[in-house]
C-alpha cells in the first residue's frame, strides 16, 4: 500500500511503503526511479476511479417510496393547501380575538370658529341668559358656551360578557380549520395517486425495453445462426434475408420503446420534484411491487375515508353552524365597557395654564335586536339552502365513490387472476420457441416458424408485464377511492 505525503515547505510529494525503507541504500534511488515511472499512470487511474464513482454517485436510483416523499414535499398544490390551513387558523385566531376586550384611545382637537351655543326658554332666570334676572326676548334667549380651542383625549374598553353571535362565529370558524385540512388530503391523496402512477408507467416503458431488447438479441443470434447453416449450404438464402428483416424490424420498437421511456422519467421527475438534470435509474419492478402489496384484505374497503367526502363531510357541519351563526342575530348581546376622558377649554395656547379635567365612567351595554326589516330571517333561509345542497354533492359523491371503488377492485382482481394464465403463456411460449429453434437447426423446421415463436414469446412476456401494471394501476385507482394513499 502506497501512502502519500504532500510537504508544505517543500510542495513535493513524498511516497513510502512499508517495504521501501526497508531497502539498502544502493537499492533506493533504483526503487525511487520505478516509483516516479508508474506514477503518472497511477494518478490517472486514482483519477479515473474518482469520476467514475462521482457519476456513479450523481445518479438517483429511485424507489416508489422515496418518488412519494419527494413529490409530496414539493408539490405546488400541497404547498398552496397548506398556506390555506394557515389563513383559516389566522381567521379563527381572528374570530376568538373577539371575545378578548377591545381597548382604543382617542385624542381630538377642535378649533370653534363660533362657539357653540344653548337656547334658554323665555322667563328663565339663569344667570347671562339675555342679561339674566328674566330679563331674556318674549322668545327666550341664547348662551355662548366654551372656548375657541377644545383638546380631549378618551380612552375606552369594551369587553363582551355574552354573545351568542360570536360563539357560533367561533365554532363555524373551527370547523372552516378542518375543511382546509380535508383539502390538504385530497391534495396528497391526488398526488400520491399520480407519482404512484408515474412510476407504474415508466417501470412498464424500461420492462418493455427489455423484453424488447431481448427480442433483438435472439433475432440477432438466430440471423448468425442462418449465416452459418447458409455457408453449410443447410438452409437457402432467403432464410438469410429474413432473418436480417427480423432484425432489423425490431430495431424501431427499440427506438420507440426508449423514447416512450425518457419521456415516462420525464414526467416522473415532473410530479416528483426531482430536477430534470439529475439521472434517474427506478430502483424496482413491477413484479417486486406487485408481490409487496396485500391485497387479500382489499374486499374489506369502506370510502368514508375518501378526503373529498370527509370535505363534503366538514362542509355539511359548516353549513349547520352557518345556520346557528344567522339565528344567533336574535340573540341580545351583553358587554361591559369603561371610558376614561381628559379634556380641557381655552381661548388661546398657554397650555401650561390650561385646566385639565378628567372624567370617568363604567357600565353596561345590553342590546336587544327588534326588527332589521326581515333581513335576519332570509339570511337563515339562504343558509338553509347551502346545507341542502352540501346533502345532495355528500349523497351523490357517495354513490359515485361506491360504484368507482367496486369498478376498480373487479379490476384488481381480474388482472390477479390473470397473472397465473400470463405465467403459464410464457412457458408455454419459451418451450416453443425452444423446439421451433431445434427443429429449424436439424432441417425438420421452417425460419417463419421460428420467427412466430420468438413473436409469440415476446408477446407472451410483454402481456405478462401488462397484466402487473393493470394490477398496479387497479390497486393505485382503489387507494385513491378509498382514501388510503393520504393515509399512508
């Protein structure tokens, strides 16, 4: 093992082994001179390794649970759905702040540019009023009161002993929380669904590449094969052209089938959330997904979990408080308030001269709603109508989830059922093309009977993977209905 020194004072590089000190003298400069040959050639192979295991690094592999977490993290409409919980709890914050007191204070000034005035009835003997003594008009008489300049300054506090007004706000304002937070669910629930099948669809673009791949491979050898038997003189040559179209037949799916699989990673790393510059190879297989689920339990399945129905569910309570909201305006309210004022009068700006005068008072406030011209009374029927219409969203979600969740099960039991046929078909396919590739070498067989073999298998596997995505895609739709993939 080679270690290596960089020296500070000097900048070279100083290499010992555990051997080279170990040499006599005369062997060192020799052992020195070898070490310096290679060394070119074993930085470039220190360096090689580094950038092979630095892009080796750089890419994703990828797995379903870890597209999942990245996706949710990430996703625009989850994000929005989250600021929206955030306004309703700011908003019920905002309605429970209404029980707190109400604390404010005011100032005023007021120039009088004519003082204002009080009217004394005729015969009054108050003293100024028209030279006082009864001495005012037949109509009575007028009295300046004040000052040219007016400062006050109030403070007031308001604190509600009973609103029912306000109570009701608070529950509905409550339950506005749990509708934003059903809506987060449907959010995540629809993009789990989505990323779940994203990476279905590009799992089912790289397995059809390779079965298609492989269809290449045995076209490719079964050409060499026809080569060779055709320079025997064992087979003609039109088996030879043929076999070289069916090469080159393939080749185009292959083409497709890699564009069909950029374009599946593409939008993969869409709803994932993974930058488009960052290569991803998927980590497992339909197959591997398909044995990880246990569907035994599926038939089992309730849709009362389903985020858009528990929404509805949470709207249906909204709008009942809604109602209690509009009847609690027939209520009387009561509140406690308390005012402080200090004010004073003067004719001109001497304000250390002033005389301050404070006054203060507590009480009461009872208010009793009388008649607001009916409005109360439509306001409790619109609300009224609001809940009717949640019921009738809340029954038809219901029966529409019901049949789309029966629809999807069916499907995932059809394509179980299957698997064991598909199975069966590929074996039954390899055995063909087997003994069609033995019969063809030995003379008895035809190349179309190779060929048809080699597409029946192909076709044979490729069933084989649809089937699983089928499944996959059935169980994902199922989660969706049922609301197990907000919950997972």
């Amino acid at each position: 093992m080679i270690k290596i020194k960089r020296e500070r004072e000097t900048g070279f590089m100083l290499m010992t082994s555990p051997g080279f000190s170990c040499l006599p003298p005369e062997s060192k400069p020799r052992a020195l001179r070898v070490l310096l040959k290679f060394l070119p050639v074993l930085t470039l192979c220190l360096i090689t390794v580094f950038q092979v295991k630095a892009q080796a690094n750089d890419t994703l592999r990828l797995t379903l649970d870890e597209a999942l977490n990245s996706a949710v993290t990430g996703n625009a409409d989850i994000l929005i759905a989250e600021l929206e919980i955030q306004r309703a709890q700011s908003q019920r914050r905002a309605v429970t702040g209404g029980f707190l007191p109400q604390i404010g204070v005011d100032g005023q000034y007021t120039r009088n540019l004519k003082r204002p005035v009080f009217f004394l009835p005729a015969g009054s003997n108050f003293p100024g009023g028209g030279g006082g003594g009864g001495g005012g008009t037949q109509e009575g008489s007028v009295i300046e009161a004040g000052f040219d300049n007016s400062y006050t300054l109030t403070g007031q506090a308001t604190l509600p002993l009973y609103s029912r007004e306000l109570i009701a706000n608070a529950r509905a304002a409550k339950t506005a929380v749990s509708i934003s937070e059903r809506g987060l669910d449907i959010n995540m629930n629809d993009a789990t669904a989505q990323v779940r099948k994203a990476y279905y669809d590009a799992l089912l673009a790289r397995e059809s590449l390779e079965v298609l791949e492989i269809s290449l491979e045995n076209a490719q050898q079964n050409f060499i094969n026809t080569q060779n038997q055709f320079a025997q003189e064992l087979v003609p040559e039109y088996d030879v052209i043929r076999a070289q179209v069916q090469v080159e037949n393939v080749r185009p799916d292959i083409l497709q089938g890699e564009n069909d699989y950029e374009a599946a990673i593409s939008n993969l790393k869409l709803l994932a959330n993974i930058p488009d510059e960052v290569p991803v190879v998927l980590a497992q297989t339909l197959e591997g997904l398909m044995q990880g689920d246990n569907a035994e339990l599926l038939a089992q399945y309730t849709i009362q979990s389903n985020p858009n129905l528990l929404q509805l569910n949470a709207q249906a309570v909204y709008q009942q408080e809604q109602i209690k909201v509009q009847q609690s305006t027939f209520f009387p309210s009561l509140a406690a308030f308390g005012n402080y004022a200090y004010q004073t009068q003067a004719n001109d700006f001497n304000f250390g001269e002033y005389l301050w005068v404070n006054t203060s008072a507590v009480g009461l406030q009872l208010s009793i709603p009388v008649f607001q011209g009916l409005t109360r009374l439509r306001q409790v029927e619109q609300a009224r109508i609001d809940l009717k219409q949640t019921e009738i969203q809340r029954k038809y979600l219901t029966k529409s989830l019901t049949i789309q969740a029966r629809n999807a099960l069916n499907r995932v039991q059809r394509a179980r059922a299957s698997m064991e046929a598909q199975q069966v078909n590929i074996a039954q396919a390899q055995r063909g093309f087997e003994i069609a590739q033995v019969s063809y070498r030995s003379g008895y067989g035809t190349l179309i009977e190779v060929n048809d073999a080699e597409l029946a298998l192909t076709q044979a596997r490729l069933g084989y993977i649809q089937v699983i995505y089928e499944y996959l895609n059935a169980l994902a739709d199922f989660k969706q209905l049922t609301g197990n993939e907000s919950n997972e």
